[in-house]
C-alpha cells in the first residue's frame, strides 16, 4: 500500500449496543487486511458503540493497530451492567415519576428509563482522553468522527476531532449532516450512544451548543462522512450481516403479531442496517462509472449463517445469570433483564443489544475475531 493510500484508509464501525463488544473483535480481525503495516487507519469514524470503539483505538494509536484494538477488546470483555446504568438509580428514577404523577405532584417524566450516570465514569476511566489528543496532534490518527443526533434539528451532526491540514466537510442538505470541528471529550460518546428513551440525552456545549441522542437513528454506519474526509479505502466493521435477511419460508412465519420487545427488536435491525446496506450497495456499484473517485471497502461482520450466533451468545449469559449465584450477587440487574428475555421471538436479539456484561462481552468479541473480511 503506497503512503497516499494510507493516509487515505477510513475505519468505519456502526452502533451495536453491546454487540459492539463482536465489533471490537471483528475490528481485529480487519486490521491485518485493512493496514497491513501495524498502524491504526489515519481516519476513525463511528456510532454509539462504534464511536466508542474508534475512540480507544485512537487513544492507543501510538502502540500499533494489532495492540490498539487488544486494548479495545480487553475494555469491552471487563464490562458489567453496572458500568453502564445503575440499576436502584433506574428504579427510583422511573418508579419514582410513575408514583408521583399517579399521585399528582406535578413531577415530569424521566428523560430516558435507565439511569446511565454510571457510564460517564467508566468512560472517563477507560479511554486516556490526553492520550487521544496527542495521537491526533503527532498524526497517529488523522481525524476522529463521532455521529450524533440533534433533538434542535432533527438531522446528524458529525463532532470532529482532527489534525489541522485535515479539511473539513461543509454541511450535507442532502442527507442532513453538518459536521463541527471539536476537541472530543466523553459527553460526545455519551451523546452518539444516547439510545433514544432508555437513556438521557447529552447536552453537548461550545459550537452547535445543544442536546443530542444517538446517532444511528439516521446514521448508524457513518460511511458517508469517512468519504467526505477523503477515503479511498473504506473498511466497514458492523455486528449485521450486508445482505438482508431471507424472506422466511410459510411453515417458518410467526402465525401471531410480535409483542412488544420482539417488535423493538426488529425495529433496532432495521434501524441499524438497511442504511448500511443501501450505502454499500450504491458505493461498490458506483466505483468506476464516471464523476465517482473508485473505493476500495472491507467488510468485516457476521454473514447471513452467522447472524443467530450473537443472539445466542447473548442468551447463555443470560441464563448464566439467573442461577442462584447471579441472583444473589446481582439481583437488581437479573430482574431488569428478566423483563426482555423469554422464549419468544426476537427476545434474544434485543438482549444480545443489551447484555453489557462480561459474560456476553467477552464471547462475543472472540466471536467477532474469528469473522473473514470480505473486500467487494
């Protein structure tokens, strides 16, 4: 790869929830195919968990991209639900405005159901912010992209942190994306993983001041800005396969209407990876027609056999947890989670979305190291 290419390599990982724990692992997978010389891609972009991954990775830019992503993998296999949200704060969050307006005080609703406060620490403590920074300064990593969503606008704002010969997109009226040149720090992560009514959403200050939720409402695999930012090889790390799912035959279709979280479960599918796979289809059929730069893409992710793994994976923990032992160490955390799983459809996907614990965390990175990159 000549050094035009490399500094034309884009990393673009998509919002998983927990699953990206498997993106984690597929990222290392796609590393030795995507920068074959041991270094990080100089651009990073990503969504809610995907910007979480591109953050540590430029944290630890400066060790190499095969130790860079172990550093990422060993953050997401040391998870606990309660790095994520407190589980009493939940209770007397939503419990607590429930009561009161049943009584009518006038107590407005929780912004989001989860008590997530807990997250800002972790993140504090996981990614060496100053770190991130210099690697940008000394040009490690060239530019690092975070996608959110603006409750002011309606559309995605892109927060950049970049080096300074690194020029910056000007707004997209087309699909609605402005991005904003920023020092990155966590609320920006907090606000790309904002999941819309289950957590809280990030006010975000200085240029474009305002509150933002979660990226990949409308921008779950942020392709887009890793081409405005001068990509001409594009890897695409993301825990859904690139193809949709088959039409399921009439003696495998649901007689009965899913209920509630088997429908959230489809809904999240849909929202993280019809947009990605449109984008995918209209870039690889794009290269070589005339007025379009060629790009080269990498995929990285489950295949169509594979996609009911994760979702298994996501189950065993979760039946891990309500033996005696969890119950007892956890009990608080199992009776939450014990709310989005039995055996109906789509309760194992929506957990395999929610399950931040080491018991699924760590499996689902190995699973996602073992992933084949698939170049188009």
């Amino acid at each position: 790869m000549s050094k035009k290419s490399e500094q034309r390599t884009a990393l673009v990982v998509s919002g998983a929830g927990a699953r990206g724990a498997y993106e984690a692992g597929a990222v290392q997978a796609l590393l030795p195919v995507l920068a074959p010389d041991d270094v990080v891609p100089p651009i990073l972009v990503g969504t809610s968990a995907g910007a979480l991954n591109v953050a540590g990775l430029a944290a630890y830019a400066d060790l190499g991209g095969e130790q860079a992503a172990k550093e990422v993998v060993a953050a997401w296999s040391g998870a606990e639900l309660t790095d994520v949200f407190s589980p009493i704060g939940t209770l007397l969050r939503t419990g607590g405005s429930t009561l009161g307006r049943l009584i009518g005080l006038p107590v407005p609703p929780p912004a989001g159901l989860l008590d997530t406060s807990p997250m800002r620490a972790s993140l504090e403590a996981l990614i060496p912010w100053d770190r991130l920074h210099e690697n940008i300064r000394m040009g490690k990593v060239r530019a690092v992209a975070v996608a959110t969503t603006s409750l002011a606008t309606g559309g995605t704002v892109v927060f950049v942190e970049h080096a300074d010969d690194v020029r910056l997109p000007g707004y997209d009226a087309h699909r609605n994306i402005r991005y904003v040149s920023t020092t990155l720090d966590v609320d920006h992560l907090l606000a790309s993983a904002a999941i819309p009514m289950l957590f809280q959403p990030v006010e975000i200050t200085g240029e474009n001041r305002g509150w933002y939720i979660d990226g990949g409402l409308l921008l779950n695999t942020p392709i887009k800005p890793a081409l405005e930012l001068g990509a001409e090889r594009i890897g695409v790390v993301a825990s859904h396969p690139q193809e949709r799912l088959p039409l399921p035959s009439g003696s495998t279709a649901q007689a009965n209407p899913p209920d509630v979280l088997g429908t959230a479960a489809l809904s999240l599918r849909a929202i993280l990876t019809d947009r990605m796979i449109d984008d995918l289809w209209t870039l690889r059929n794009r290269n070589g027609t005339k007025g379009y730069r060629a790009v080269d893409v990498v995929f990285a992710g489950p295949t169509l056999q594979e996609t009911s793994k994760i979702d298994r994976l996501a189950k065993d923990a979760f039946d891990s947890m309500l033996g005696l032992r969890g119950r007892v160490r956890h009990p608080m955390e199992t009776t939450l989670m014990s709310l989005m799983s039995d055996v109906r459809p789509g309760h194992d996907e929506l957990l395999s979305y929610t399950m931040f614990d080491s018991k699924f965390t760590g499996p689902a990175a190995d699973l996602g190291s073992k992933c084949t990159p698939q170049s188009s």
